[in-house]
C-alpha cells in the first residue's frame, strides 16, 4: 500500500470539508457540486496516490518519510494541493537528496520544505472567477505565491499553468499543475544549500534550538492523566537570527537583505587569524571559575562573531547612510563601520537573487582585521571604574572638568578641547605621583599606546611662558594573572623618560629607542567587565620631580598628573 497521508485521515474530517462535499449549488463559473460528485467523499489520500498522472509527486513525497506525509494531511485540517504531473521534474534527483550519506546526514527535510510544502496550502483556495494579479497564497513553507487568472483565460499557480482544477474531495481541493512551480529559497536556506559555504552554514545551524510549542499545538484528550495532543507544533529559534547581535532576520520573507558569505577557505584563514587574538588559556583572577572548555568557548564565539557580523545588509537600513557609495552592517550590537559598495563587491565569485535578497559570495576578504575586530581602546582617564588604586585613592586624586567654554579667551589653549569636558588629575604641589590604570578589553594582539596628557593652565588665563612646566613621566605596562609573575608588556625607565608638552593637549606615545613601542598582551580579556579589578593590564605612569642641580639651572618639572585619556591603537599583524 502507498504510504503517501496512510496515516488514517478520519471519515468525519473537518465540517469545511462536509459543506464543501455535501452542497449542491453553482460557484460563479458554472462548477456543479453534488453529493454525487466522483470525489466528494474521498480524501486527498485516496485521490492523490490513485491519480496515474502524479505518481512521481507521490514518490518524492514517500521519500521524506512517513512524518513527513502524516504533518501534512492531519485529520483536523482542510488542505489545497497544487500537485505537479507526471514527467515535469526529475524525480530519482530529488528522491536522491533524501538518501542518507554515511554520515547519516540527508537533505530530506529541505526537500520536505522547498518542493512538497511548496505546493501545499493549508485552507482551501478555489480556481474561481477572477484572481488579481497580486493574489497570494501562504504556503505550508510560509513563503508565498501567486495564484492568477480566469475561468476564461485560466489560472496560474507562481506562474505555473494549472492543466486540471478544482477536484473538490472531502478534506479539500486538487489542482494538476504544469510544472513544479521555481521555489525560491530565502537566504537562511540557501546557506545550507549553497557550495563552498559549508563552513559557516554548520556554524550558524548548530545554534538551532527546536521546542514543543503547546501554545500552537492542537490539544487531544487527556490520556492516564497526561495532555495529548491532535497537532503538535514545534518552533525552531536561532540566537544568530537577530538584527541586534546577530546576521539579521535572513531567515523572514518580510526583510530584504545582501549578504557577502565567505568561502569555506577563507573562512578557515579568518578564524584562525582571529583565534589567534582571542587566547584565554590562562586564570585570569576573574577568570579562576573558567574551565578550559569555557573558555576555548569564548574564543571559538568571539573569533567567529567578529567576522560574521559584517557579513549582512539591510537594504531598508541602507536609506539611513548618507551617502550612496557606503554601506552598513545589518550587526547592532557594537560598532557599526561604514564599508565602501566597490570593496565590498571586487571579491565576488558568485550571487543569486532569492526570496529575500541577493545571495553572494567572496572568496577574499576586502577588510583587514582592524576593520573588523582588532578595535582601538579609548580609556577616558575620569572613568573611576578604571583607577588602579584600589581602595586607597590618595585624596589629591580628583575628576576635573575643563569644557571648551570653560577655557578663558586670553589662554593660550583657547580652542583646546578635553575629551568629555573632563580628566584625571593627582594634582601635588610637590613631590612625585604615581597612579595606575586598568585598560579593558584588550587582545592578545599588538598595539600602540598613547596617552593624552592635560596642561596644568588649562583653564586659566595666559601665565608666564616659564612658569607653565612639562610633565617628566616614567610609564610601564604590565598583564598580571591571577598567579604567578607579572608579564611586563612595555618600560620606560628613569634614564629614558616622556615629557609633555606644557603649551597644549600632548598626545604622548610610549616609545623605545625612538620609535613607537609595541605592547602585546599574551592574553586576551575581552569579556564584559564593569570594575578595575575585572581586568589585568595595568598601565602606570609616574612623574619625576627636578632635582637640586635642574632647579639651580632654571630647569623644573610639574610633579601633577593629568590625563585626558589613554589609547590603545591596534597594529596589524604584518606591520612592524
């Protein structure tokens, strides 16, 4: 016996199948329907796999299995089927994509969804009179098509001519069409469809999570005191599919989106270059509570975020940029570059238009990893959150505030401008001070550090050139773990120290021997943290006071601190 809804369709069925069956009037076009009507008190089962003219869709449908078939015709529904003809597809091809390989994987359930719920609907849609051009029909897939036409010219189904219509049967109606109508997938489809994308189709599918839905459920009797149910619902949810912080909603026919998927080659090449600066091997105080799994968990998320979420565009979205040329990720969940439309598309090997957008694919990436994840680090120095003092804030240490406004007309630094309109001072009338920073966030990558150093008139009116004296700082950068030694990242000592600029807002950089100094923190602390104590680089600077022989020679240094913010600067890896 053919398996195809042998799943005991009840003789009751539905009442929309009885009045559909069981009157006897004219529809608009003529169509008698009587209770004596071939059909009127079979099922689309007996119909179906007894029609010799669409035995091929019968097989295709086998093929997915009996599940398959039962989720389509349940007794508690009426159904429209658009069923293709004999010899309109290539059937042994489709059945073929339901086999299991020797991995068991199969491709069963997409061709469930994209050839046999692509010619079902789940209520009753008649051939009759005149269809509008733009009449649409949901189907099971939740895609839509149209279906058009006359009695006179005739009708269409996705453009598709209907060789026979209207076999009303008990549950409810047959339509013979031509051809198979085109499916088209949407983007979240085609991802697991498409060639050479495997890569970051596997990774973003392993975050399905599919779930009894007892809200969209039909619920049954109660058996031994336990709820069944006629039709159970199950919903599939991906935390990828998300505009915030994910690849956005390619998975909806509501949004249109391009996206740019990488090769499973240069996926590779990016993920390793990125896990390379996303090393949390290591017991961080913070991170004492961190098995090795969780934290190589981190890495493997944090390494593949940073290079899928620039991967998708919203064209909605793109009416916000201002200018034509550009375009912006559809990712909100941090920085939102703009990216040239010309780079984005000289790496294209390939694109295809479906149901949701343009699906294309690159096989080099147009932007370097600091476009992508390798951020620069701004430290406001007034973030007290950030002070490394623990504790024991030395009660000169204060937040000052120095607003463009606020800075006299007869000064010197009129027009300077302090970040936020506030800064770190550890103001000392004499002697030297030292205060500590944690920076956050950083990588285990290289960078250029830079602090940005505040004068001490800032705000006051125009002094005596020779009473306005430059800072002498000693600065070093260290990553200390949870055990064990501090690794010391950068060191200027006394004999080398950093001055500042006493006539304006000093961007100073930590340099060795003359050139900008690398720091490379071996671990990575990218996670979020809101207090000083969360994170392990340190910077610390401190200031040297004149000695006796400088101030006999007129030679004096202001012992203050005041810092406006610190910079961390990324470097690329093939720079030096």
């Amino acid at each position: 016996m053919n398996k195809l809804f042998g799943h005991k369709i009840l003789a009751g069925a539905m009442l929309f199948g009885f009045m559909l069956a069981g009157s006897s009037c004219e529809d608009e076009v003529g169509i008698k329907v009587t209770p004596e009507t071939p059909f009127a008190d079979k099922t689309l089962y007996e119909v179906i796999v007894n029609d010799p003219e669409l035995t091929d869709f019968v097989e295709v449908v086998n093929a997915c299995g009996e599940e398959c078939a039962d989720s389509l015709f349940k007794q508690s529904r009426v159904y429209t089927v658009w069923a293709p003809v004999n010899g309109t597809f290539n059937k042994d091809s489709i059945i073929a994509e339901t086999v299991a390989d020797s991995t068991g994987n199969s491709n069963r359930d997409i061709v469930f969804r994209s050839f046999v719920e692509a010619h079902v609907a789940n209520h009753l849609v008649p051939a009759n009179g005149t269809l509008e051009s733009d009449n649409m029909v949901l189907l099971l897939n939740n895609k839509n098509a149209v279906f058009t036409g006359s009695y006179k010219t005739g009708y269409t189904f996705s453009g598709v001519e209907l060789v026979e219509k209207n076999i009303r049967v008990r549950n409810g109606i047959l339509h013979k069409i031509a051809t198979p109508s085109e499916y088209k997938y949407s983007i979240w489809e085609y991802l697991k469809v498409a060639e050479r994308v495997d890569s970051v189709a596997e990774y973003l599918y392993s975050y399905n999570v599919t779930e009894f839905n007892e809200g969209q459920s039909i619920a049954g009797p109660i058996v031994n005191g336990e709820q069944t149910f006629i039709d159970s619902v199950f919903t599939t949810t991906n935390v990828w599919l998300d505009a915030w912080r994910g690849v956005g909603n390619i998975n909806s026919e509501d949004s249109t989106y391009i996206v740019y998927v990488p090769t499973n080659e240069l996926w590779a090449d990016m993920v390793t270059k990125a896990e390379a600066h996303y090393n949390y091997d290591f017991s961080f105080a913070n991170m004492t509570e961190a098995t090795k799994i969780e934290r190589d968990s981190l890495r493997t998320y944090y390494a593949r975020l940073h290079n899928l979420k620039y991967m998708t565009y919203s064209v909605n979205e793109q009416k916000h940029v201002q200018s034509s040329d550009s375009a912006m990720p559809a990712y909100r969940g941090g920085k939102r570059a703009l990216f040239a439309k010309a780079d984005l598309e000289k790496n294209v090997i390939y694109e295809k238009e479906l149901s949701n957008g343009t699906f294309k694919v690159v096989d080099a990436m147009p932007y370097s990893q600091i476009d992508l994840w390798h951020d620069t680090i701004f430290l406001e120095g007034e973030n007290q959150a950030m002070w490394g003092f623990g504790d024991n804030v030395p009660t000169a240490v204060e937040v000052l505030t120095a607003y463009k406004s606020q800075i006299n007309k007869d000064s010197m630094l009129i027009g300077a401008e302090v970040s936020g309109g506030a800064y770190f001072g550890y103001l000392r009338e004499s002697g030297a001070a030292t205060a500590s920073f944690k920076i956050p966030k950083v990588l285990s990558a290289k960078y250029h550090v830079a602090i940005i150093v505040v004068p001490q008139n800032i705000t006051n009116e125009f002094v005596d050139k020779e009473k306005m004296y430059p800072n002498k700082f000693t600065i070093s950068v260290k990553q200390a773990p949870g055990t064990g030694s501090a690794i010391k990242l950068y060191e200027a000592p006394r004999t080398k120290p950093l001055y500042s600029d006493p006539f304006k807002l000093d961007t100073i950089f930590l340099t060795t021997n003359g050139e900008k100094a690398v720091i490379e923190p071996k671990y990575c602390e990218f996670y979020e943290g809101t207090k000083a104590s969360d994170y392990n680089v340190t910077l610390e600077v401190s200031t040297i006071a004149a000695t006796n022989s400088e101030k006999n020679k007129g030679i004096n240094y202001d012992t203050s601190i005041r810092i406006d913010k610190i910079i961390l600067i990324p470097i690329l890896d093939s720079e030096e």
